[in-house]
C-alpha cells in the first residue's frame, strides 16, 4: 500500500519555477520546500530573490538555486536552458509560471481594440507561450530522465473565457487580446505536449481566476458579485493545486486544466 505522505513528498527531486518572485510564484516555492523538493528559481534580471528565499529557507532544508532569465530573449532562455542540461543535477519538474501582464500604463496593452499594437502583442506571446514551448523542448532531456518528469503550465481563465467588460468600467484596468490569445495558446500547448511527451513526462496547466492584488474597490466587488464563493483569490490559494499537480499524488494526470476561480466558469 502507497502511503499518502509518499506520493504528496519531493524529497530528492528538483523544480524549477519561472516568475518566483511574483505573489503566485512565491507560494508555489513554499509549497515545494514544505514537501521537501529542491528549487531552481528564476526571474527576470535585479529581481529581489530575497523574501523567496527566506520564506523557503525557513519551511525547510532544501537546496535553492537562483537564476535570471529574461523570459523575452531568446538568447536568455538558450543560456538557461544550456546552463541546466550542462549541470549535473536532475531536474523533475518545470513550472512555466512566468508571464507577460503589461501595465495600463504600457502603450497598446489596455486600450480600446484599435489601438492594441503589434509590439505589445508580439511581447506577451513570446513571455507566455513562446518562452513555455522554448524551455519545454530545451529541458524535455532532463525531464524525460527524471522518471517523475512533470510540466505545468499556469494559464488562466481568461484563456478559456471570453472578457466581461463591465467588470472594468470607470476604472484603468482592461483584459487586451494578447493576454487571452497567448493563455488560450498555452492551454492547448499543454494537450498538445500531454499526448507528444507521453508517457515519460506529465503535463498539465492551472488556470488562476482573478487574484486580489489591491484593485480598485468597485472592480473587487463586481469580481466578488460575479463568484459563486464571493471573493477574489488570494495567493495562497494555489498552492494546494501546485501540490497536487508536482507530486505523485497525480501520477495518473496529463493532459488536464484545473481551473482554480472560486466557480468563476461555471456561469
């Protein structure tokens, strides 16, 4: 009999984690420490590792390494993915999380259809979808010799779901089509990779709802209207999905979306 502490434990496998240093990223390292997993934590260049690494260190002994990928240049990912497949640790895991989510103050991101430019569209299909196919194939040796070789992909449930606008009056938040396009792209990406990379590495995809991050009060409570739970995610909230899908508890899982959005989909 498999014992659940045995499949749920990390001990002696390594994940690596694109855009940790983010809320949702932050927590999904904590919960490879707490089940006793080593970390590659990647970021963009000068990002501040620091409060990852104390929050890691503290859960656990495990060993933590940091590297800086620009997620956007090709040259950064090749450096990346030669560094990891020239080392001789393993690696088991690999958490496409990193994204491209602009700012409304990013010209031709959140603006009216016409005006959405080429040049934001372009950035966040390279960061969300171009980047997770690119490390996918780069790490796929490494991967496939783990023997738990894994890929989760973090999209969204706008890659599944089209844009309530109203959600966003009198405020500067929006929901440009490059987000949704490369998210949606991502979560095919994932079925496509599931049936190719079969059956020696696994590959799933988590699609976060909204998350509280401070919006503007009147956006929070339409979100909270709109959801079958009443309330926005919070950080914390994905690491139990993450559990699952790092581990042996879902050795028998590919292929598959787990929609994390307090019921957001089942309108």
């Amino acid at each position: 009999m498999v014992m659940l502490k045995e499949l749920m434990s990390l001990t002696g496998r390594r994940v690596m984690i694109t855009g940790v240093t983010g809320g949702i990223g932050h927590k999904m390292a904590e919960a490879v420490a707490e089940m006793g997993g080593n970390l590659v934590l990647v970021d963009r260049p000068e990002s501040d590792y620091s409060a990852v690494l104390q929050s890691v260190t503290d859960l656990a002994t495990v060993e933590v390494d940091c590297i800086d990928c620009d997620l956007e240049d090709s040259d950064s990912r090749a450096k990346l993915i030669k560094e990891l497949l020239n080392n001789e640790k393993g690696l088991d895991v690999l958490v496409n999380n990193a994204a491209f989510v602009g700012t409304s103050g990013l010209d031709g991101w959140v603006t009216d259809f016409e005006q959405q430019s080429i040049d934001t569209w372009h950035r966040a299909i390279e960061v969300n979808l171009t980047a997770a196919f690119d490390l996918s194939k780069g790490l796929y040796p490494k991967l496939k010799q783990s023997g738990h070789g894994s890929i989760i992909n973090v999209a969204s449930i706008y890659g599944i779901s089209g844009p309530d606008y109203s959600l966003y009056e009198d405020t500067a938040m929006g929901n440009p089509a490059a987000y949704a396009a490369s998210k949606g792209g991502l979560l095919q990406l994932t079925r496509w990779l599931a049936t190719t990379l079969a059956p020696e590495v696994r590959v799933n995809a988590i699609s976060p709802g909204g998350v509280f991050r401070n919006q503007p009060e009147i956006f929070v409570e339409r979100y909270r209207n709109r959801t079958p739970l009443q309330r926005m995610a919070v950080e914390d909230d994905f690491k139990g999905v993450l559990a699952y899908l790092v581990s042996d508890l879902s050795s028998y899982v590919t292929g598959q979306n787990m929609i994390v959005d307090g019921g957001w989909t089942c309108w």
